[in-house]
C-alpha cells in the first residue's frame, strides 16, 4: 500500500515540475528577431521606419546599434539614384512613464561616422530610420518647366486666332 502511495506522490511531483518547466510568453516568439548570442542577458529593442526587417529584437545588452541596424537591413542606404537627393535619418525614442520621448536624432551619415555618436541603447528603445527623398533640381527639370510653358502660350495663342 506504502508503495502506491509513493507512486502517486512521485507522479504529482513529476507534473509539478513538468508544469514549472514550461515558459510562457506574451507574444509568439516567432515574431521576435533574435539577435544574441546563447546565454548573453539580453533586452527588447523596436526597429521602425525603411528597414527590410522591422518589427521586435531580441538583442544583447551591450549591443552595437551599428550592428543592430545592419542585422535590419537598412533599405537602400547607398543605393542612391542620381536624379534624386536621399538624406537618411535615425531617431531613438525612449520610453519615460507611459510616453516615448526622442532623446536622439541625427543623419544617418553623422552616426556612422561618429560624428553625433548614439547614447548607449536600453530596454524598449524604438530606432526609427527615415528616409528623405527631394528631387534635385537639373537640366531636365528646367526644360521640362520651359516646354510646359511654351504649351500653354501656344495653346493661348491658337485659342485667340479662333
């Protein structure tokens, strides 16, 4: 009898530990981006705006944003088409209370560089990259401004011989 006794008790404690055992999550872990090395303690950081992979990262404490920010795949940073005049911005929110307040905006060009170095990134920072896109103004432009205006001073021109 003592050893059925014993059997059950050792069941509950195997269901007890089995049920410890399990993680739960808040959010499917799928939608996660895991950038860390195996027992590296880590942090949840928020990339937004023109990269190919937005969305929640698992990162490392320590983590380099330049490294971060290339594990994102910056979309067409370099990729510059000549007619047009691209000026790439990074933006780090930070969350204070129930807000998120920008505490750093630079040119991306001025971050690489080390020219406006980046504060250290903390737990549920957002890095927001913006890209800018101007037309430049050239040649074509200013011809295409002249034919635009030479049509309507011939269309004015044969609206009156009518």
């Amino acid at each position: 009898m003592n050893n059925k006794k014993l059997l059950k008790c050792l069941w509950a404690l195997l269901l007890v530990f089995t049920a410890l055992q399990t993680e739960v999550y808040a959010q499917d872990e799928g939608r996660i981006t895991d950038f860390a090395r195996p027992g590296r303690p880590t942090m949840l950081i928020y990339v937004w705006g023109t990269a190919s992979t937005p969305g929640i990262w698992k990162v490392e404490q320590d983590v380099d944003p330049v490294e971060l920010l290339s594990a994102a795949q910056i979309a067409n940073f370099g990729n510059i088409d000549a007619s047009v005049k691209q000026t790439m911005y990074l933006s780090i929110y930070r969350k204070r209370g129930e807000r998120r307040d920008e505490i750093y905006k630079a040119q991306m060009t001025d971050f690489l560089t080390g020219a406006a170095p980046a504060p250290p990134l903390m737990e549920e920072d957002l890095l927001l990259v913006e890209t800018v896109t101007k037309d430049k103004f050239n040649l074509q432009t200013i011809f295409s401004a002249i034919a635009a205006v030479g049509s309507i001073v011939l269309l004015i021109i044969r609206v009156r011989q009518l």
